[in-house]
RNA sequence: GGGGUGGUAGUUAAGCUUGGUUAUAACGCCGGCCUGUCACGCCGGAGGCCGCGGGUUCAAGUCCCGUCCACCCCGCCA
C-alpha cells in the first residue's frame, strides 16, 4: 500500500489546480476548512496557504476512503489522492479552483484538531483577544495569510532594490549601551557585571553612523529596535525598521534612493504605478496647514491663522481670544467645515467635539454655524464685535452653512486640537477618498523644541545637521534653527524618517552646548562617537522606514497586529505565552538583581 | 499618568435604562437522516460561577463600590 509523504509525494498546492488538469491523478496536503456530509458522498473543502480545493468522496471509488472521510472535522490535517475531475455542472465561480474536484480514493489523517475556539473565517468578528492566545490558529486564515505572504514580498523587494544600489547589509548589536535621551529603553541585567545593564537598541543610529566613518559607503539593515513606551494602534514596543545610511549625499540623494523603494515596493505588492517626485511641505507649512508633521493629504480642509485677524481687532470684546494673542506665543487658528459636510452634524454631535478637543488638553472648543449674513449660531463668543467676526468670515472663506472651529493658545495646543479634529471628522464624515496614496515629504524640521521643562532638547537625535543658513544662530536664537531632517508620511502617517548628520567636530559641539551639554557630558554620553569623529568621517545622512507601517498600509490592515505575526497586546504582554512573567529568586540573585520588598 | 468603550454558552451578540418564574438567539459542537453540496439542508440534543471580589435588597446578569483583562485616544514615542 502507497504511503502518504514517502510514496505519495505532494503534487500541488491547493490553489493550484484548474480544468486543464482533469484526468490527472494528484497528492494534496492541508486542513480540513468545511466538510459537506450528504451522506451518500462526502466534500472536504482542503485548505493550506495557497487556497482551497474541494475533494469529494464517494463509496462506489473507495468505500473505505468514504467511511473514513465522514469522521473528518475542521482543521484535521490531511492527505488525500486521487483524480482530478471537471466539476461538469456544478462548478463554483467564487474558487479559483472552482472548475475541479479531487475524486478521492486514498485519505490519511495525520493529526485530529479540538474544536478551534473562534470561527476560523476571514470575516471573523472573534474578539482579538481569543485570537491572540491562539495565535497560530488566527495565522491560518487566509486573509492573515495574505499579510504575511505580502510582508515577506516586501523584505524581497527592499533586498534586491538596495542591492542593486549599492548598499551593504551589515548587523548591529541589539545589547547596546544604554544612552540617555529619546525612547525609554528595555534594560538587560549583565550577570557577567554586577549592577550593570544592556539597553536593548531603540535604533541602529550610532552604528550606521560609525559604519560611514568606516568607510562602508552605503548601509543597510532591515532590523528589529525595541521602545519600552506605550503602545498604540500603529506602535509595538519590539518592530522592524529598513535602516539605512549614505555617505557623500544631500537630503535628496537619501530621499531618491527611499522614492525609488517605495515605487519599487507598490509596483511588486500591489501592483500600483506611484508617481515620482513625491510632494514637498514644509514642516511650517505642515503645521501651519494641517496642523500635524504628518499631514493627510488624500484630502484639503486646511486650517486657518487668525492671530494676526484677532489682533488687528484687539480681541473683539472676547476677553479669552484677547489674552489669547497676548500671551506670547499664543496663537488664534480656525478650521472650516464647508456646508455641505457640516450639515452632517447636529448641535449634540458639536457638543461631543468639545469633549474630543478636551481630549488633547483644549478648555473646550469654540464653534459656530454661518448664518444668513455671516451671523454665528451655536456660538458661544457671544459678545465678539461684528467687525472681528466678519474680519474672521472673511479669512476663514465662511459661507452660509459653514461650521467653523476655533482655538487659540499655544501653537502645539491649537494644532493638536484642530488638526486632531480635521481628521476625526474627516473619517466620521467619510471624506476621506480609497485607494489613494498619498506620498509626502516633510522637511526643514526644527533643530531644537522646548522640553516640559523649558529646556532645549534635539527634535529629532543629536547628531542631526543643523540648516548651514540657520548656523550663525544657533546661539542667539536656537528655536529658529532648522533641521536637515526629514519625513516621508504617507496618508498621514510617518512611516520614515531621517536626518543629514553633522560630521564635523564643532558644529557638534556647538549643537551639545546648544543642549545645556557640558563637553564632559557629551563625552560620558557619546564619547565614542565623538572620537570616531576625530578620524575622518565623511558627510553622510540616512533614513529608516518602518517595515510594520508599510505592510500595515500595503496590506490595507486595521492595525500593525495584522502584520506581525506574534504581537504584544495594549499592555505589552504576549497573550499566548503569557509574557513578560516572574522567574525564580535565584536567577535574580544571579542577575545582582534584589526586589523592592 | 489621564480619558473613553467593552467583558453574558465554544464564538458573536440580545437582555442592564425600569431588579422579580426555567437568561434568549444565531453560528459552532454532538446524535440521526440525506449522492452534488460549496455559509449544504432537515430533525433532535447538550452546553452558562452573566470577568472577579465586595455591597445594597426579601430578591442582582440588571443598581453601587473596588478590581482584573481586552481595545481606542491624550500624555509619551530624540
């Protein structure tokens, strides 16, 4: 008798067989997804990652094989040959292998399966959580399949396309040592060195830097960095990055070479023809405009500065908008909804957007609906003057069934409100048009942005190049310095980002000052940079792209869970192996490590 | 650290506003029938610490307090 694996060797996958393949005896192997038992014949609808393909049972091929078939279950894992047969009149069009059936005669089992503990189908509403735990039942399904076969195409694309660019792949460690600044990092207890820790790296930046110093040319490496800090709908504490550094390059140089991977990569997932050069904004006119460094630009409705407006008219009687423009810094935007969108929200759903605003840290969010001529209702700035209000119809472009938002305060404030808001109505209103991909560039970045504490910190790392123009004030006037940073943001969300980095000794050094960071600081901090720095380093810059946003984009997924295979839940844990979890006393001990009783 | 949503058979949900007989349905599961289904169909059946702990009450899935878990957002993510 034939055995299955040794004589009976696989002959196609389960999406591969077609009419022309009739008459032909054939070897599948795959999970039982459905089973049809008539009773007098049985189908198996087979199923592995290639697709599915119905096999039939009947006594009068093998009696013994029917038998068998009717004790199948979903998710059995099976072997059946037999003959390939056209469907005749009963073929399914909604199966790429509609127009054939496998006749079986010979079927082995070669594992039972419980009961699953979710419904196994595409559209499965399952809670995720359950899913999770069994993670490598909800990998099954075929449209998380179709991710992973669509991510594993993306690492292909990015080999070949850098390769043929000249770029080397080379690892860096994942052990580093930890340097302040930045992301929260994990820290490893060394058991070789009492009291001292690893971080694991948040980002290979210091080693691709030092990599050009080495004279490498051209880095790449698609790597896994690890951030202990919060987790969101498109942040996992542990994710992959195409990491990547240049020697001898401007800002475009960096930006062609990620243009020509991102068209690259389209044109091999998805198909799709992106047009190239992608557009340029200004992080001033991103935040001036939309009120975000990472605009989505599928769609307009930008935002509106009135500070200059509210000022000319001295605050028109609103003692709030008056202190508003007073304050230093403080700014007045506003944002309007044109009639036609805003007649899709009533006076409760406004009322619910103060709560939204309140959300970013707004005291609450002043609105009005445009009136017969120019008049605002549903407005709590009552006592504005017709002269600021007709001042601000007028900047604002407000017509008649216009809504328009305002907020004043600081400029952070006022653009994470509003910008907040364009978006969420955008979606709420479903303004948003499909299957649109917007690619953007946002550069000129500042250098620097005020910690909580008033404190200068580097926007982006340290060791990103200041403007040449700004130079000469990066003393007297740092907060107007420009970065040689940049973004590419893709329908609103960042998935690179990258810098020109300084190379030489005293612009570094300035820029450290710069940092409240004494030479002896710096030095503890990055001091072995900085003596990498003293043996010739060339201009460089790079950039990495985030692996898990892009296939999370491609693939069209809700959530970066989609397209990791085996993610960490809200708080951080591993719902199927139930990590992170507590060890033994002694293995702290070894680690030097006492517990806070 | 803060705000919000949810947790009821294996799964997905209803019931909670207004406390009151045996907690409801669909899918799944088990048994029977069925030779052309493909979300097969028909008949029958089993399946529940209503997340957990406390409280109020004659009586709690339902009201109150606490807690745990999952999800979304803000802060945070150089």
């Amino acid at each position: 008798m034939a055995e299955f694996l040794v004589d009976l060797k696989r002959t196609h996958d389960c999406g591969a067989l077609r009419a022309g393949d009739a008459g032909k005896r054939a070897v599948l192997f795959g999970w039982v997804a459905a089973r049809r038992d008539h009773g007098g014949c049985v189908f198996i609808d087979l199923r592995d990652r290639n697709g599915l393909t119905q096999i039939v049972f009947e006594p009068e091929t093998n009696a013994a094989a029917h038998r068998q078939a009717s004790e199948l279950r979903r998710e059995f894992c099976i072997g059946v040959a037999g003959t390939i047969r056209e469907r005749g009149g009963h073929k399914n069009p909604k199966l790429p292998t509609g127009d054939i059936e496998l006749a079986a005669d010979t079927l082995t089992v070669f594992s039972v399966a419980e009961t699953p503990p979710f419904e196994l189908s595409d559209d499965t509403r399952s809670d995720e959580a359950i899913r999770l735990k069994h993670r490598y039942l909800d990998l099954r399904r075929p449209a998380i399949q179709k991710n992973f076969i669509a991510r594993s195409q993306i690492y292909q694309t990015t080999r070949r396309y850098l390769a043929d660019n000249r770029f080397l792949e080379i690892e860096t460690p994942f052990m580093v040592k930890y340097t302040p600044g930045g992301a929260r990092n994990f820290l490893v207890p060394s058991r070789l060195n009492p009291g001292q820790f690893y971080a694991l790296a948040e980002s290979p930046q210091i080693f691709k830097q030092l990599f050009m110093v080495a004279g490498m040319d051209r880095y790449f490496q698609i790597v896994r960095c690890f951030r202990d800090e919060d987790l969101r709908l498109d942040r996992q504490p542990e994710f992959t990055q195409i990491d990547l550094e240049m020697s001898f390059v401007t800002e475009e140089d960096v930006q062609n070479v990620v243009e020509g991977l991102m068209v690259n990569l389209w044109k091999d997932v998805l198909g799709i023809d992106i047009p190239r050069p992608f557009q340029r904004l200004t992080h001033a006119d991103a935040t001036g405009k939309y009120g975000s460094d990472k605009p989505d630009l599928r769609f307009d409705l930008p935002l509106c500065d009135l500070t200059e407006v509210v000022k000319k008219h001295d605050g028109g009687s609103v003692g709030l908008l008056q202190s508003a423009v007073n304050a230093p810094g403080g700014v007045v935007k506003g944002w309007r909804l044109p009639a036609a969108q805003a007649k899709g929200l009533s006076r409760a759903d406004l009322d619910k957007l103060e709560e939204f605003a309140k959300g970013f840290g707004a005291r609450g969010l002043a609105r009005a609906r445009l009136g017969e001529g120019g008049a605002w209702a549903q407005s709590p700035m009552k006592t504005m003057t017709d002269d600021l209000r007709k001042a601000i119809n007028e900047a604002a472009g407000l017509g008649d069934g216009d809504l328009v938002f305002l907020q004043f305060g600081t400029k952070k404030l006022v653009n994470a409100v509003l910008g907040g808001l364009r978006l969420h109505l955008a979606v709420k209103l479903d303004l948003i048009p499909k299957d649109l991909w917007r690619f953007c560039w946002i550069t000129d970045f500042p250098l620097f942005e005020a910690s909580d504490e008033g404190k200068l910190v580097a926007a982006h790392h340290p060791f990103t190049s200041p403007h040449p123009a700004d130079l000469e004030r990066l003393e007297s006037d740092p907060g107007s310095v420009r970065a040689r940073a940049y973004d590419l943001v893709l329908n609103g969300n960042e998935i690179a980002g990258g810098s020109i980095r300084i190379h030489q000794s005293d612009v570094q050094a300035r820029v450290f000052r710069a940092l409240g960071l004494s030479d002896e600081e710096a030095q503890a901090k990055f001091g072995f940079l900085l003596e990498a720095f003293k043996f010739g380093p060339p201009p460089h810059g790079g950039i990495a792209a985030g692996v898990d946003r892009l296939a999370m984009l491609l693939c069209g997924a809700d959530s970066l869970r989609d397209v990791i295979a085996f993610p960490k839940t809200q708080k951080g844990t591993d719902l199927m192996t139930d990590a992170p979890g507590p060890v033994a006393r002694r293995q702290l001990d070894e680690l030097h490590i006492a517990l806070k009783e």
